[in-house]
C-alpha cells in the first residue's frame, strides 16, 4: 500500500463524515453547476478515486450507470453502503481491472493531486474510456499553497515562494470546530 493509501485508510471515518456534512465544503456550493456540467447522459460511467461516493451519486443523478473505484478499500464499503454506485471496485488509477473502451465518462474529482503518477493514471483512464467518451478532471489549485499574502492589507502583494512551476510533495493538516 503507499504512503497515500495508508493516510486515507487512517482517515476514512474522518473524511466520510466531514463529505457528508451538508455546507461544510465547497463542494455543496458548486454541486449544482457541476451536475450542469455533466449534464444528463447515459451509459456507462467511471468514478476514479471515488472516495466515499459522493461524485458518484451526482453521476447517477444525470442518468449514467456508474461504477465507482478507489485504491482505500474502507471508502469503496462507504460509498457502498450508501448506494453511490451500481458497482464498486478496490482500484487505483493506474491499474484499473477493466477491459478497453468500457465507459462513456470518466470523471477524475480532486484525485489527481494524491497519485504519483498522473501520465500513468492518465493513459489508463483513457484507456478504459471510449473513443467517443468524456473525460472530466476536476483538480484542487495549489496556487495558496505556493505563496503568501505580505500582510492583512487588501493591496498586500501575494508573493510566490520558489517556482510556481515546481514540483514538490505537500501534506497539510487542516482542523475545523
């Protein structure tokens, strides 16, 4: 398992019920003009990195039959356990266990940030996906986490630590209530 996996495998319970807890992120802000964006389909669609599921219920919602992977076992059994997907498998982005050309949608929610390798997943996604399929990435920016406004005044400049263009590994632990 790698470090990424045994972090989410710790927090699990933690993660499903801050996803869970209406208004809390900004996913409940923009649901809605995420569902627009997808817009209404049908066939077959794929949830990479599901979590607990809640990308995959919007997924149903627009009318796609959705399967659901991640590579923590404990999230696949909550998304599971609340319906999220017409099926559920143990998978990581680079190693899906599906044949070629299986999804009309692929749907990669703030996941690829936590793989190593994002050309791998990448090609595998595609891979899986249809020539004639959608592919929609959502990534969360780490623009904040590159830099720091000088001071508290609204013209403070924001300045960049080292490249924007750099790579590096981050963690953070952020606490609520």
């Amino acid at each position: 398992m790698s470090p990424d996996h045994e972090h989410w495998s710790r927090i699990a319970p933690e993660w499903v019920a801050w996803a869970r807890t209406p208004n809390h992120d900004a996913f409940w802000a923009y649901r809605s003009s995420l569902l627009a964006f997808i817009g209404r389909g049908e066939g077959e669609a794929l949830d990479v990195g599901c979590g607990e599921g809640r990308v995959s219920r919007l997924l149903k919602d627009c009318g796609y039959r959705v399967t659901a992977t991640d590579p923590v076992e404990a999230f696949i059994s909550a998304a599971e356990q609340a319906g999220s997907a017409d099926e559920y498998k143990v998978a990581t982005a680079d190693n899906l266990p599906f044949a070629d050309h299986t999804f009309d949608l692929a749907i990669a929610y703030n996941v690829l940030m936590d793989i190593e390798d994002v050309p791998t997943a990448l090609r595998e996604i595609g891979r899986v996906l249809r020539s004639s399929g959608t592919l929609v990435i959502s990534v969360l920016h780490f623009f904040a986490d590159r830099g720091r406004f000088v001071g508290p005044e609204p013209d403070a400049p924001f300045v960049i630590r080292n490249s924007y263009f750099g790579r590096e590994r981050f963690e953070g632990v952020e606490e609520r209530n």
